[in-house]
C-alpha cells in the first residue's frame, strides 16, 4: 500500500511524498493520494497500477489527490489555480519538463480542479474534456470518475502513434484487440478495410475487445462502450461519426455502440439487424470472420443510408441477404404470401372436420333428446322462448418494438447490447 500524507508547505497543499526523492521501487513515485478516504484499497491499488504503467510507458505522470476541505490549505480566492500552485510548488511531473498532470478533489464542496506540464496535447480543450470524462465517471461511483480520467491521459498520450489524414480529415487506429483474440495479420487485414470504409464513407467501423467491460465501467456493458468510444478519440468528422462493436469476453458480452452519424445509418432494426452477421461466428469462436462480417455489412448499411433509406422497419425486408439467395422478400409480397398460406391451411382443417361431422344435423324437436320409454306424456308441443348468446372479446397482440427510427442515451449514443 503506497498511501501517504500530505504536508502544508507556504500555504498551499505540500505534496510532500511525491518530492523527487520520493520513489517508488522502479523509480515511479506514488501518484494516488486518498486523504478523504473514498477508495477502497482493492480500488486504490487498481488506480495506482494504471497510474504507474501510463508513468512506465509515456514518461508522464497522472496523480490523482483527493482531501475533504480545500479550506483547511488555502483561501476562497486562491482556488482557481490551487492545482497548477500544487503542481509546480512541489515540482511534480517528469523530468526537466515536468511531464503530468493532476486532479484535485474536495469532497465538501464537489470542487476539483485539473492542471497538466509538460505536454501541448494537454490544452484547454482537452482539460476540459478529461473533466467531462471524470464527471460521466462519477455517475457509477468514485472509481470509474477516476478511471475515467486516467484513461482519458492516456488516450491523449496515445494520439500521437495515430495517423492523421484521410477523406474525413482524420483517422486512426479502427481495431483494438486487447483481449489478445487476433493474429496481426487478422489485425492488419481488418485495419486496412475499416479504413477503406472510413475514406469511402467519412465514417469510423471500430473493433474493441477487452477482458472484462467493468475495468471501463461496473456500471453496464453499454456506459463502458460510450467511456471507451470517448477515452480512445473514436469517430470521425465533426460529429466523431461511428460505430463500435465492444466484445467483454469474461461474460461474452457485446455492444454496438453508435455515434453521430451512427444514429442514422444503423437505427435500432438496423442495428439488431447487423448482429445476426457475426452472432453466428461468435458463438464458434471465429473471431476474424465475425469481425470482417461485421465490417462489410455495415458498408452495405452505411450505402444504404448514403442512398437514402436507412435500413429500418419500414423497409426491413429490402437490402442484401445473409447467404445471397436473391434476398429477402419485399414487404407487401411477405405479407400476401402470408395470408394466402394461413387461408389455405384454415380450409383444409375445417374441410376435414365438416367431413367428420356429416351425421350431426341441428335438431327441431325437444322430443329428441328423450330417453325411449323413460316417460310418457298424452300430449306434447314444443315452443321456442330465447336463445342464449355469449360474446368474447378477442384482443389483438400489440408490437412490443414500437416504430422505427433510433433511440439516443442521455449520451448521445445508441446502442443494441447482449449475449455471443
């Protein structure tokens, strides 16, 4: 356990364990500090492990530190800076440059603040971003906030291993295979078509796997695909147009995760649609072929919506077949063919039954259903009084889908989720 305390130093928050000469073992100093106590030490030790290997790979440092009262070190009008006075009155970071970053936390006001050295893709805006990220976090509990955040670090570290022209202005790495289920030559091959899809289409088909979705989020396997789409810089074009298919092997668990221009070209039939071409492969464990199905429907479905119809309930039987065969059946023909087949089977079983019951006649008389020599009566007629008549009501079964069209998280995202 690498949890330490801090120190006042000129009125400010002294780190004073993350001095230089405070290291750890492999030369990385402690970069998490929970003085307000919210993390667990299963938690803690987590995030100080991803902290330690974004410090091993990128030669930065991602601290996180969080304390109850800001009060207790500095003034009310000494806020707005207290992370850049923290940061560089401790000269913290890496080397000369001091390469890092660090979030603030004070619990009693639900204040933090962010500053960064050392490197120009940590501007402004991607400040800005990464507290977006710690805030979407939250909304699971204190760990995928911070998670989040450091996720977001390296992401922004990874950017520059990226390429960066295209159709779209932009482009980058499609395929993500970190649960290790690829050659890299599969690897490649799927690369190289994304990016064929990309420069056709100005549109991002990502590939992510992972060996369980909650190191992202506990929250669901849909919140963990729209924390990694964000944290990896996913989508292209203004709008970060894409989709991305998340497979969590743990629990073999999917998501289709769609953005921006996703919501039009892969509607919610769409979407259930596209999974029916790697499902199958899945379930055998044929990765490759599952994910280069996965990519060449959805250049079929992103012609489509190029074209103008998005595939969607309206025109759900239109477009290419899984398996060729001259495809589906359009609706209108579905349909006739439907009802002209419950017909013909309605009159077979009913003519087979008029057959069984030729003997069988409606009786006028009462005196049919007598018993022979049970009784006897001197005079006899038969009058009609009422008939009895007993009505049910047959209810219609109402489509639990609904309409077409896309249904869009508070996120901006859509999604269609579930087992391979």
């Amino acid at each position: 356990m690498k949890k330490q305390f801090l120190a006042l130093l000129l009125a400010l928050l002294l780190l004073a364990s993350l001095a230089p000469a405070a290291l750890a073992e492999d030369g990385v100093p402690t970069m998490i500090f929970d003085l307000s106590g919210i993390l667990d030490d299963e938690a803690y030790d987590m995030l100080e492990q991803v902290a330690e290997d974004i410090a091993a790979q990128y030669d930065f440092y991602p601290y996180i530190v969080s304390l109850d009262d800001y009060r207790e070190y500095v003034s009310d009008e000494d806020t707005d800076e207290m992370a850049k006075d923290v940061y560089l009155g401790n000269e913290l970071g890496y080397g000369d440059e001091q390469r890092g970053c660090i979030l603030l936390l004070c619990m009693d006001d639900g204040f933090f603040d962010i500053y960064s050295q050392g490197d120009a893709r940590f501007d402004t805006a991607a400040l800005d971003a990464l507290g977006d990220d710690f805030k979407a976090g939250l909304e699971a509990d204190w760990t995928d906030g911070f998670a989040a955040y450091l996720r977001g670090c390296e992401a922004l570290l990874n950017s520059e291993t990226r390429t960066t022209e295209s159709a779209a202005g932009e482009t980058g790495q499609y395929v993500y295979d970190t649960a290790m289920l690829l050659t890299l030559e599969e690897q490649a091959a799927l690369q190289a078509r994304a990016e064929e899809i990309a420069a056709t289409y100005d549109f991002g088909v990502y590939v992510f796997t992972c060996d369980d979705y909650m190191l992202y989020s506990s929250r669901s396997v849909e919140y963990a695909a729209e924390v990694i789409y964000k944290t990896f810089d996913m989508g292209v074009g203004e709008e970060k147009s894409g989709i991305m298919l998340l497979l969590s092997m743990d629990d073999r668990d999917y998501d289709l995760c769609a953005y921006g221009y996703g919501h039009v070209a892969f509607t919610d039939y769409g979407k259930r649609d596209l999974a029916t071409y790697f499902l199958d492969n899945f379930k055998r464990n044929d990765w490759y072929d599952g994910f280069r199905d996965y990519q060449n429907r959805c250049a079929d479905l992103l012609q489509q919506a190029k074209e103008g119809h998005p595939l969607d309930v309206s025109n759900g039987g239109g477009g290419s077949s899984r398996g060729g065969g001259g495809g589906r059946y359009e609706p209108g023909t579905a349909i006739a063919i439907g009802l002209f087949v419950g017909v013909l089977v309605a009159l077979i079983v009913t003519l087979i039954m008029r057959g069984k019951m030729r003997s069988v006649r409606k009786a006028t008389g009462a005196r049919n259903y007598a018993i022979p020599d049970s009784l006897v009566m001197t005079d006899a007629s038969d009058h009609f009084t009422h008939i009895t008549e007993t009505r049910v009501k047959v209810e219609s079964e109402r489509s639990s889908g609904g309409g077409g069209g896309t249904s869009v998280s508070s996120g901006d995202f859509s999604h269609s989720s579930g087992k391979f």
